[in-house]
C-alpha cells in the first residue's frame, strides 16, 4: 500500500471523533476495536483525569501500535506529558490525537528508543533503559497547510508486519 491520498477536504472534515477515526481507517489502521476508556484505566494520574472530557481508542494495530483519541479541556505541555508519562512503560507504540474543540487537532507519536550508552560515564545507580521520544504533529483543521496533508499522508499504516520498525 502506497501512502494514502489525502485533501484538504478529509483535514477539514474532522469535527467529531468519528471523522477522526474514519481519517484513520482510511490510512489503513484498523478502527474496528473502538472503545471508549476511563483515564484510570489508562493509568493517568488522578491531578490529570479532571482535564479528560473523553478518551478513546480509535485504531489498533496487532496491541502494538494504538491511537487513542483524547478530548480535553485544553491542549497543554502538561497534559502532553501527564499522558506519555501514564503510557511510559506498557509495550504498546501509541500515537496520540489531542484536541479542545476539533479546530486543532495535536498528534503526539511516543516512540520508546533504547538509552544510550555511553563508555565515557560509568552506568548510574537507576539508570533508564528506554527514553521516550515525542514526535509531534499540529493540524489546522479549518485551513490545513500542504506540509501538513504530506505529514498526514506519511502516517499511513503501511507495514504487512505489524512487528515490523516504526
């Protein structure tokens, strides 16, 4: 599979967490498992839970790669890391969607890579194996700009292996 066509149209159409999901259905993610999850279950801390209006698993790919969808009262640095704190340390790739009101949509990839090493320093007493690497995506809902449909294209799911490297 190729990377998905994409208009401005599809951007423009994501109003409600259907639309979003539907976007990624036709990037090739599996959107059959929708589900709608309690924060707690998600273990995200309870001084967060109260900015969660609603969380919900759009696509999941095998139980390795999943895209939840979290409707909060404001998009903030602190609710970005309140969250890849909370999903830190399941096996899990997740790619999360956040948004206030669907005018914004912030896609936030938690990519685990391995800590490095280095021979130079002797190893710390509590020392990280895995580091957690954001990679981020703001969409403009209403006026979606070209680098960001190309972005958008590149996130179709095009791996036959779903063990296969993100």
């Amino acid at each position: 599979m190729l990377d998905a066509e994409l208009t401005p149209r599809h951007v423009q159409d994501l109003a409600d967490a259907d639309a979003v999901a539907a976007l990624f259905q036709r990037l090739g993610y599996d959107t059959e498992r929708r589900l709608t999850q309690s924060p707690a279950n998600l273990g995200i801390a309870e001084a967060l839970q109260p900015q969660i209006r609603r969380c919900k698993l759009i696509a999941d790919q095998d139980g390795l790669l999943q895209v939840y969808l979290f409707e909060v009262k404001s998009v903030t640095q602190a609710a970005i890391n309140g969250l890849a704190r909370a999903l830190r340390n399941p096996i899990e790739q997740f790619l999360l969607v956040l948004t206030s009101d669907y005018e914004q949509l912030h896609s936030v990839l938690l990519e685990r890579k391995q800590a490095e090493v280095r021979p130079d320093r002797p190893p710390a007493p509590i020392q990280r194996q895995v580091t957690l690497h954001r990679r981020t995506l703001n969409v403009e809902r209403r006026h979606p700009e070209r680098v960001t449909l190309r972005v958008l294209r590149r996130l179709t799911y095009t791996e036959a292996d779903a063990l296969a490297p993100l």
